[in-house]
C-alpha cells in the first residue's frame, strides 16, 4: 500500500498539481515565469 500511494504522488499528484500552481501564480502575480521550461524536479528514487 505505501508503494502504491508513493507512485500516486510522484507521477500524479506532483506534476498536475505543480502545474496547476504554476497556473495559479501566474494569473496572481500577472506575469509568466522567467523558466518555466526549466521547472522540474524528479521525486522518484535514483536507486531502483
């Protein structure tokens, strides 16, 4: 059951609701991210 949540967080909850809030502070703040190709960050472990 703990894998199973830890794949659902890293595959569907991080990069859609990451994304959604990069949609949010955009329309907050009025203007788009100087990066925002360049915004990731890889959750899932390097030793498999």
């Amino acid at each position: 059951m703990n894998k199973l949540l830890k794949k659902l967080y890293e595959e569907i909850w991080v990069p859609y609701f990451g994304r959604i809030l990069m949609l949010f502070s955009t329309w907050i703040e009025g203007e788009e991210p100087v990066d925002k190709d360049n915004q990731t960050f890889d959750l899932r472990d390097k030793e498999k």
